[in-house]
C-alpha cells in the first residue's frame, strides 16, 4: 500500500486524495465563454481597444478643456455672488506678492554685497601688486595654485596619428582630382 506523503495524503474517507477543485460552474459558465468569445472576436477586441485609446488621445484634451470651463463658470457665480470672497482672494494674492517681492529683493541685496565684497578684494589685490612693483618685489605669480610650476614636470602630450583618410572624406563622391561635372548656366533665349 501507498504511504502517506505530500502527494498521497489519506483522508478520513478511505485514503482519498483531498484538493481543492474549481467548482465545475466556474469551467462551463466563466472560462469556456470567454475563451471562445476571444478565439472567434479576438481581433475585433484588440482593434476596438486600439480604437478607443486612439480617439481617447484625442477627445481627452476637448474634455480637459471643457471641464475647466465649467470650473471656471462656477467660480464666476460664486464670486459675483459673494464679491467679498473676490476681495479677500484679491487681498491674499496681493500679500503673497508682496512677500515674494520682498523676499526677492532681500536676495538681490544680499548678492550685490558680495559682488562688491569681491571686487573690493579684487581692487585692493591690484593695489598690493602695484606697490609691490614699485617696491622693486615685482608681480605676483599668475600660476594658479595647483598647476605645476616647473616644465619638467609637465609631460609633452602625444600627438595623435592621423591614419585614416579625413571626416569630409566620402567614398560615394569619386576622385579627389578637384574636376567635377557642372551642369551649364540656364539662360534664356539667347537672342538679341
């Protein structure tokens, strides 16, 4: 006989296998239906779908359009009935401007600052130099910092080889002679 195991359970009934089928109504009525529904009209669902999202795109930005203006004519009602909620809004869009001026302006002066901060250190660097040259100490160095000082330590960067033809080079165009065909100028009647 069979053991008991994860394939083989025996059940209360007699060693029975116990799953869990789907219920037969499921098989007749739900799945046959659609599946054959979609083996005879499969084509006709897929171009309808195609169909409809293509005139989706295009009635979407109609309806965007239309449903604002029916926004906007309630909020029209609603202030020309209320037209103290006009003025209050009014009134809020105004200080909020004002904040932001304000804040913008805060910011510009801040920025002037430090432009002329910097071109006052500018200014007094130049001064410094000059009187370090009439000191007889010279120039300050213009090497920046970081870039290195002596030519030996700079390596001579390798010159690329130029092997293949040049870009404008096209193999369609034939001879590189310089003749071309030029067709001749188109004149009139040659008449006089």
């Amino acid at each position: 006989m069979d053991a008991p195991g994860p394939g083989n359970e025996a059940g209360a009934d007699g060693g029975h296998d116990i799953t869990n089928e789907t219920p037969a109504f499921v098989w007749e009525y739900l799945y046959f239906p659609a599946v054959s529904f979609l083996k005879q009209y499969g084509w006709f669902v897929i171009l309808g779908l195609i169909v409809i999202t293509f005139l989706w795109h295009k009635i979407k930005p109609h309806l965007q359009q239309w449903l604002k203006k029916i926004e906007d004519q309630k909020e029209y009602t609603r202030y020309k009935d209320d037209p103290d909620l006009a003025q209050r809004r009014f009134e809020a869009m105004e200080k909020s401007r004002k904040a932001l001026q304000e804040q913008l302006d805060r910011q510009a002066e801040v920025y002037t600052e430090k432009q002329k901060e910097i071109e006052e250190k500018k200014r007094q660097l130049k001064i410094q130099d000059w009187d370090n040259h009439l000191q007889g100490k010279g120039y300050r160095s213009k090497v920046k910092p970081g870039q290195p000082t002596d030519m030996e330590n700079q390596q001579p960067k390798p010159k690329k080889k130029n092997v293949y033809r040049t870009s404008d080079y096209n193999p369609l165009m034939g001879s590189s002679s310089g003749t071309t065909f030029r067709p001749p100028r188109r004149g009139g009647a040659g008449g006089g």
